[in-house]
C-alpha cells in the first residue's frame, strides 16, 4: 500500500507541476480518448521518486537553448508593444525530466490525489472520467490497460472501483504463486 505520506508528497508534486493532455491516437477506437498526465522538471529526484511509486521509467529529456533576448514590459521609446530588452547569455536549459503515465495508469494516481489536490489549472475530474469511460477491461485493446492495472496494483495503489476486479484477480493469482 502506498504510504500516506508518499500520496501526499505525488499529490503536492502532481498538484503543482501535474499537466493532463489528451492525445488524438489513430489506433484507438472512434471515440476514446487518451489521457496523459506528466510531471516535468529538472529535478531528477522528484522523476525518478514518481516513477518509484507507480513502477516506471522517467524519459531525460533532450537539452534546449536558451533564447538569447529575453523580453520584459516596459519599452515604449522603440517598439511597438511596451518591453524591456534584457541582455542574456545563452547556453542550454538544466537538462529536464519527464514522468508519464497514461490511461488507465493515470486513472488511478488521479483516483487517488483528487481529494488532495487544490488547484483547478488541470481538468483533474475530466481526466478521471475520460481515462475510466475509455479504459477497455477485455476484448481487443484491453491488453496495456490490463498490464496496468496490475502493475499499479503490485505498487500498491487503491484501485477505482471499476478496476478492483482486474487488480484483485491479480493479486489472488500472486499470492497464490508465491505460496
């Protein structure tokens, strides 16, 4: 099980750094959605802690420049919209991280924060109901959604009642196995 103390740091984390996206898939079926929910940073710890709880991979993100003109208000004498040209050094970006998770994954960290979450800036409620309305539990397609389910599941999240079934057949067949 989750500690405590571990939903609610994912949650703060999630909270303030936590994006939703809704990916446009030619593979899935006419009318699903995939839903994602990522953190990005250049904290690696704070990645490689959130891929720790939900048992996956944070991706290193390729290195960016920085802009060499940085634009502040201010600047009437010369431009058209008021600015304030700052001098800047280039260089690159501090390398960043990215943690992922998708579908029925992110149904279930979402399931899980929501009442600790405080921000309104992510459709937290849309994502719960999209990724549980189009989360196939068997049948075609039912295969990645079925994986991650049981992955969460052995990372010891609380299931959506819509995946409780498929997360404790799981977890009755591993302890039958390891008996």
């Amino acid at each position: 099980m989750i500690s405590e103390a571990d939903l609610g740091w994912a949650a703060g984390i999630i909270d303030f750094q936590g994006h939703i996206v809704k990916k446009n898939n030619a593979m899935r079926a006419r009318g699903s959605v995939q839903v994602t929910l990522y953190v990005e940073t250049s904290l690696t710890e704070i990645v490689t802690k959130l891929g720790q709880l939900t048992a996956t991979s944070p991706e290193a993100m390729k290195a960016t420049l920085r802009s060499p003109d940085i634009t502040r208000k201010s600047c009437i004498q010369h431009c058209p919209e008021a600015h304030v040209h700052v001098a800047y050094e280039g260089g690159e970006m501090p390398p960043q991280s990215r943690w992922t998770v998708g579908g029925a994954s992110a149904a279930i960290v979402v399931w899980n924060v929501r009442d600790l979450l405080v921000t309104k800036k992510e459709p937290w409620d849309w994502a719960l109901a999209m990724t549980l309305a189009s989360t196939r539990l068997s049948g075609q397609g039912s295969g990645t959604a079925v994986q991650a389910i049981r992955r969460m599941a052995a990372a010891g999240w609380e299931m959506p009642p819509l995946f409780r079934a498929e997360a404790g057949q799981y977890i009755i067949r591993e302890a039958k196995e390891q008996s």
